[in-house]
C-alpha cells in the first residue's frame, strides 16, 4: 500500500513499559494525506502518526521536513496481535517551504 503525503516530522521515542519497566523506543511520523471527508463539525487536514523503522527516519532525516514523499506501508502484529501499519519505504519527492507563501497585496 503506498501514498502521496506531506510529512511533517519525525520523532524518535523512549519510555518504559508499564508491566515489565523495560525501556522501549522507536520512531514516531506525523504526515497529512489528501483524505478528508469535511463535516458540519470539522474541516481541513487532520494529521496522522505512524510507526516507522529505524531506517526509514534516517531516510526522512536527509530531506528537509516537511516534505512531499511517496509512503509505503507494511504491517506487523502489535498489541492483542492486531496488525499495525509501519512505514517501511519513503521516496523523497521535494522539499514545501509551507511558510514561504506570499499574502496578496491588499487592495
């Protein structure tokens, strides 16, 4: 399964486990897609956080967040066994200066 997405940061994380104290980490994505279903109540781009390997942020650590990427996703079994997806695959498109568009002049 793979997507067009603007990614906006990526995170590495460490905490420990509530039952065992062990410490866990990984890497945490945030990125927003073009799905959107607009309501009465909401509007716009909601973000979305995914887990990612260890690769994949020194793969997103050489472009200049946010960017646009074409994602891939695999799944692995996560808490109850239930599938989780991963980004596994992250192809570099172009760099978005979001703050770069200009205001129209005033009339």
């Amino acid at each position: 399964m793979a997507e067009k997405a603007l990614v906006l940061s990526a995170d590495k994380w460490s905490m420990p486990d509530e039952k065992t104290g062990e410490i866990r980490s990984g890497f945490s994505v945030w990125y927003v897609n073009d799905y959107r279903d607009d309501l009465p109540e909401s509007i716009g781009m909601k973000p979305t956080k995914i887990t990612a390997t260890p690769e994949m942020f020194e793969s997103l650590r050489l472009a200049k967040l946010p960017a646009l990427f074409d994602l891939d996703f695999g799944s692995r079994p996560g808490a109850q066994g239930k599938a989780t997806l991963t980004l596994v695959k992250a192809k570099h498109i172009a760099d978005v200066d979001v703050f770069a568009v200009k205001a129209p002049a005033k009339v």
